[in-house]
C-alpha cells in the first residue's frame, strides 16, 4: 500500500523509504493575511458593480490584451479606484458601492468633466442651444457637431448614471445603473427627454452640456464613433459624488473585512520575502544544517 495510517501516525514510501509523520487532521488550514482581504474584498465590490450594467451598456474598451475580456479590464482598472472593502457576507449577497470606475477606453479624445458648483458639466460646447421640454435629439446633435471640431454626425454620446441604493431587504449598498445611448442624428425629431437619465444627463448650462444636478452615485459621458476597424470611443471614468465612499473605504471597514475572513488583521510573522531563510553554515562534526 501507499499510504497506510496507524493511530495519529501516517507511513507512506518516499524515495524507496518508508516514513513516518505524525498526522495533523484538525489543522486550521492556510490562514489569509489583511493584504490578500485588501484585494478580495475590493475585487467582490468589482464584481458585484459589473453585475450591475445593464447587458447592452456594459462597459467597452477599445484595447485590450490578448485573451483579455471587457470584464477583465473592467476588473484591472477598477483596482485603481477608491478602495471599497466588503465583508464577506456583503460580497456574497451582492452589495456594491459606487466609486469611480472606468467604463470606457479608446482612441478618442476623452471629455472633460469638472464641477462648476451646481452639478457635474463637460467641455462639449452648445453654443446658444437652450435645452428644454421642446428639444428634439436631432437639434442637440446639430448643436454638439456645430460646436466641436471632434464631433461628427452619426457619432453616438452614451450618458451613464449609477445610483447608490439600498437594499430594501438587506440593508445593504447596491447600485441601480441606467444609460441613454444617443446617435447624434440631425434628423430625428424625437423628444430629447424621455426619461429620467435624460433630463439628468442632458441639459445645458454655461453654453455647456451639463448634468441637471447631483446625485449620490456617479455619472460619466461617453464618445463613440463607428470605424472600419471597430468601434472607437472615449477614455471615460465615473465622476463620483458619493459619501458612503469615505465610510466604506476606511480602515475601520477593511479592519471588519478581516474578521469576517477569520483574520485578526495582523500579518504573518514569517512571510517568504520578509523573512529570508538564514545562509546554511557548517557545524564542527561536518553536518550542515
């Protein structure tokens, strides 16, 4: 036989020898460490936040590795947001936080947004267009394209908002994202508000495209312009007005992260690269040890 165990002794054959070692079955197993915790439990948020976006707005990037997905690089770009650390029952019943993710990446010129004391605004300039209940699409299009050289007919403008919610059962964080995607065609007489993303994303405020007002979540605009090798867009992260932010992401919050995981949030005392196995030296009887 090639394992054979008597009592708390295991024997087994190694290297044409039998050997003997003494069995340790009610170990704890490998214990994790606050750094691992740090990055499951911003990775959970991730995915839970992905989840969120509807299928036909998930977010896109234009260049991407080989063997890569859009989900992969929303994963890899997202580790460089506001921390958010979930506890482990809060990453398993969904929980998600808004922070300022990216939701595009490409090769057009990306669009300036800034604070201008009222709400968030862009750089996308509509000269004397004044948006009301009467506006039609195709007179927010002509105004976009007569205003910005990097503009063209049939280009598209996608508006995302992500609200912060909460979970009417759990109590947990969620977020509720909704996005209007735009062809800017100067003939479609449709209504320009015809929801409640619209009138938020698009008004228009200082001769600028604006967002109305704030909301406790985050919003971006995103450029998209079809090409012969694909479709090209706008580099666009969530711009983020969101103070579960600064609760969620604080050391108090990664600190009840690690217990959740059964960590004490102290790190292992020998780790391989902080505690280098000491030089093997030479004893007087010849033994190296």
């Amino acid at each position: 036989m090639a394992t054979v165990r008597v009592g708390d002794m295991t024997f087994y054959w190694r290297n044409g020898r039998m050997v003997g070692r003494v069995r340790h079955n009610a170990g704890k197993g490998p214990q994790v460490s606050p750094r691992q915790i740090n990055v499951c439990s911003r990775w959970s948020n991730l995915v839970n936040f992905w989840r969120a976006f509807g299928p036909q707005c998930k977010p896109h990037f234009e260049c991407i590795g080989k063997g890569w997905t859009a989900y992969n690089a929303f994963v890899s770009h997202g580790m460089h947001a506001e921390p958010v650390y979930l506890t482990r029952w809060q990453s398993r019943n969904g929980a998600c936080v808004v922070n300022s993710v990216r939701v595009s990446e490409g090769t057009l010129r990306s669009i300036a947004v800034s604070d201008d004391g009222t709400a968030y605004a862009t750089d996308i300039a509509l000269g004397r267009l004044t948006v009301d209940d009467g506006t039609t699409v195709g007179q927010l299009a002509a105004a976009i394209v007569r205003n910005n050289d990097d503009f063209c007919f049939n280009d598209a403008l996608w508006f995302y908002v992500a609200f912060q919610c909460e979970n009417p059962a759990t109590g947990l964080p969620e977020a509720e994202v909704q996005c209007v995607r735009l062809a800017l065609d100067p003939d479609d007489g449709q209504p320009l508000w015809q929801g409640t993303a619209e009138r938020l994303g698009f008004v228009s405020r200082g001769g600028v495209l604006a967002a109305a007002s704030r909301v406790e979540g985050g919003m971006a605009w995103v450029h998209l312009r079809k090409g012969r090798s694909g479709q090209k867009r706008s580099t666009q992260h969530l711009v983020c007005d969101n103070p579960l932010l600064a609760r969620m992401g604080s050391e108090e919050a990664l600190a009840e992260a690690c217990r959740s995981y059964g960590c004490d949030g102290e790190e292992p005392f020998l780790t391989p690269n902080d505690n280098p196995r000491p030089p093997r030296t030479e004893t007087n009887y010849g033994e190296t040890i």
